[in-house]
C-alpha cells in the first residue's frame, strides 16, 4: 500500500515518486514537513521533504509527529531475519569438521617446514599453508603468516579461471605477482587443486605461500627500495605450470 497520513486534517502528499527499497521500486508519497502538524503519522514507503533535510521511510517503518514538533521515526512490521550462520547445522559436527580442516592446513605447514632447505621456511617460519572451495573461497588457514592469506584467495581464483577446461590430477602452478593476489614478489605461492578419486572434479584448492631469499632483480633480496618498475623487483608469474601431471617443470 502507499504512503498515508492519519490525523484529523491530515496534510495531503504535495507529489508521488518511485523510491527504490529492498531492491525494487515502489510508489512514495512526497510530504512537505511543514505540512505536518502533532499528532500526524505518515507510513512508509514515504518521503518527508525540509528544507534542511530529507527524511525517507522505508516499508515497514512509520514517522510520527509529537507535540514539540520533533519527527519519530520506528519499525511497525519485524524486519524477517535470516538465520545466524552455524544455527543450521549441528554445531558438533561443524566444530569437528572445522578442526578437521584446520588441521589439514597445519600438516601441510610440517610437511613445508620439515622439507624446506632455506632457513626463511625451516626457521624463520615464513609460510602460509590454506584450504580453498573448487571456487577458491577461503576455508581454513593454520595460523602462519596472517599478511600472506588476506590475498591467497585472489591468486586461487586467477589460476582457477585461467586453467579451465585444462586441469589434471597432478598440476601446481606458482604465482607472486602482485597483481593476482600476490604479495611482494619473493613470496612464491603454489596452488594445487585436489581431484576426486576418478580424477574428474576439483574437490579443493591447496595453497602454500612462502618467502624466497631472492628473485632476481636489481639488488640481492629483491627487495630494491629505488625500483621504479615491477621487473626491477624481481622474476614475476602469473599461473605458472611448475608440476604437469606430477612432473615436476624443471
């Protein structure tokens, strides 16, 4: 229903206009706030215009006018509410499968760091290791590098959409360009998709991103503070084949 104003001698709309809400448009009486005296109530969809101001109700809410001339706006029809994420589930399995997760991601960080020759992995700890959707959302992270992981996402999506049709079990790519969800260049991430036991769906993404000593560039650590230019930073890829069926590329 439209807008309406109860009050004995209520003020008639001075126009109608289609006000998008909730996303779709609806038709709105336009009242004067002059025009509104105590005691007046307008409903929404509405639209009360000052001078000064412009006051829009949405469907489900009603403005009032009290005796000192001030504007009360409240909700008259309960907003419906979607149900808080976890309440649908049973919360005994979504915490043991969470931690099921969670405890992939932290194996593959052992598995990273105990195979690793450079001291920036074996010691130094700097690594990330997570868990992707086939869509390359985020799923678990062990807690590594929290910088590394805000982006990992980006990268699975690029190699994700720049693979289609093409993906094998046994396939890694490696990626640090900045401009796909790297961060700097010497942190080399590797992507792997994980299949099903017919090797015919991707049933996760794998992600590990660590820091190399040095990438190239114009100054050893490929971290130059006068580059002007990407390539002088560094060797960059973008979705690089480094394992082809479980070859590795050398």
């Amino acid at each position: 229903e439209g807008a309406r104003a109860s009050c004995a001698g209520s003020p008639q709309p001075r126009a109608q206009r289609e006000l998008f809400c909730r996303g779709a448009w609806s038709p709105a009486m336009v009242f004067a706030r002059e025009d509104l005296n105590p005691g007046h109530v307008v409903s929404g969809p509405a639209i009360i215009s000052d001078d000064t101001a412009t006051t829009v109700l949405d469907p489900g809410w009603e403005a009032s006018v009290t005796a000192c001339l001030s504007l009360v706006l409240r909700r008259v029809v309960p907003l419906p509410r979607a149900p808080a994420m976890g309440t649908t589930v049973d919360p005994v399995l979504l915490e043991v499968f969470g931690n099921r997760f969670m405890s992939i991601a932290e194996q593959m960080g052992s598995a990273l760091q105990n195979t690793a020759y450079s001291v920036n992995i074996k010691e130094r700890l700097d690594f990330s290791c997570a868990l992707f959707t086939p869509a390359g959302e985020l799923v678990a992270n062990a807690p590594h590098m929290p910088v590394h992981l805000g982006s990992m996402s980006e990268s699975v999506k690029v190699v994700i959409q720049d693979s289609l049709g093409t993906l094998q079990p046994g396939d890694s790519f490696l990626l640090n360009s900045p401009y796909h969800g790297g961060t700097h260049l010497p942190d080399m991430t590797v992507i792997t998709p994980v299949f099903d036991l017919e090797g015919r769906t991707v049933l996760f993404w794998v992600g590990s991103r660590g820091h190399h000593s040095d990438v190239g560039g114009i100054s050893p650590g490929s971290m130059p503070a006068d580059s002007r230019v990407i390539e002088e930073e560094g060797v960059v890829f973008t979705n690089f084949k480094v394992v082809d069926k479980g070859v590795f590329q050398e």
